[in-house]
C-alpha cells in the first residue's frame, strides 16, 4: 500500500509504504541538477555529471514518443514541412540563376531523415554540398530544419571547409557541427517574412558560404557526389 506524501528535495513523486520504507521517484534531470551542486569545485566529477547528462539527453532524443490524435490530424505539421522545402528548393533555383550554384550532372539526394540534393557552390567543381531538409540534424540542434552538409574527402571537402566554416561561424553566429564523418552548416530561415523575402534570405546565405570559402581549392576534377546518391549518368 502506498500513502501520497508531500514532494520534496527535487523527487517528482514520494510517497510511504505500508512496510515502513519511502519510495522516491525523480528524473535523471532532477538528479543530476542535485548532484551537480555537490560536485561544485570537482572538475572531475562536474565532467562525468555533464558526459551522463549527454547520454541522458541522446536517449531521450531517441525515445519513440506515442502517437496522440491531435498530431495525427493537425495538418500545419505537413504544412511546414513541405513548406521547408519549397523555400529550400526556391532558393536553390535562384542561387543557380545568379551563378551561386551548379547542378551540372547532379541529382536530387533523398535518405530516411533528409531530403534535398547535391549541388557545387561557386560553379562547377569547386565545393560540393548537400542541400536540404535534415529532420535529425534539426532534432538533434534544433536551430533550423535546412542543412548545408559537407562530406569528406574530394568532392566534399569536409577536412578543409571545417576549420574555415568554424571560424566564420564564431563570428557570424551561425552554427557548423560535425555530424558523422561531415561537417553541416544550418541555413537560417528568416522569422516573420513572406516567402520571397525567406527565399532572398536563403540565397544570401549560400553566397555567404561561396565567399567564406573563395580560398578553399577546388574538387578534384574526376570526384564525384557521395556514394549514396552519385553523379547521374546524364
């Protein structure tokens, strides 16, 4: 038998037994809040809280969520999502008209968590990226669900944009993260604007991206796209 007793000291519910002991339940957030103010002044143990706070946080990123009805018929979900990508498609076209981007002999790119394609910035081979909806890189830092993603090697150039990129983001207050073995860029959407103005805002970005990295050396002339979507055969 469990008697309701007052909460206190960071539980989320306590309550006593009819055997005599107290039963406790808390979160690992809750918990690790309180012992962080124990380990105040012990690097070493504010290290291993804030390495457990971490695991804590992917395992909750990754925990299935049930349905509710409300999500299944609120269609503004949808909306958003396909309207993420018109923008993102939009402003692709109109980079490539003002020669921010080539497309020549590349395809659309799409996977389980992301839609969207490659293309070269700055013309035909100088820098590849990937461009588009990334629905884990949105959850995983929230910030914008449209991703620029460098891969390594070649075409992509991951190992030499990163450093540029990392720098031009500490004073652009933009944010560049390594996901996997590449380097991504979140392409901000402007807040409160109609779609053209989102769009302009988009292709000033990608230009951005073409001058931060005017000092990058080119492809190499024979490399191709990443192997999960190649260059079309066109």
């Amino acid at each position: 038998m469990l008697i309701d007793v007052n909460s206190t000291n960071g539980c989320v519910h306590l309550s006593d037994t009819s055997l005599g002991p107290r039963l406790a339940l808390s979160t690992w957030g809750r918990l690790l809040d309180a012992l962080a103010i124990d380990a105040k002044g012990d690097d070493r143990a504010t290290a291993d809280l804030e390495q457990l706070r971490g695991l804590c946080a992917a395992a909750d990123a990754e925990a299935f969520l049930p349905v509710t009805k409300y999500e299944l018929s609120d269609q503004s979900i949808p909306r958003r999502v396909l309207q993420y990508s018109d923008v993102c498609e939009a402003a692709i076209e109109k980079a490539v008209s003002k020669d921010i981007l080539s497309l020549k002999r590349l395809n659309p790119a799409h996977r389980r968590t992301r839609f969207g394609r490659y293309a070269m910035l700055g013309g035909p081979g100088k820098v590849g990226i990937w461009l588009g909806a990334d629905l884990g890189a949105w959850r995983e830092h929230g910030r914008s669900p449209l991703w620029g993603h460098f891969w390594p090697g070649p075409w992509g150039r991951a190992e030499v944009v990163r450093p540029v990129l990392r720098a031009w983001a500490a004073d652009a207050h933009r944010l560049v993260a390594d996901h996997k073995d590449r380097v991504i860029v979140a392409l901000d959407l402007a807040e409160g604007f109609e779609r053209d103005a989102v769009v302009a805002g988009l292709v000033a970005q990608l230009a951005a991206l073409v001058s931060v990295l005017a000092g990058v050396s080119p492809s190499a002339a024979d490399a191709e796209a990443p192997t999960d979507q190649p260059i079309s055969k066109q």
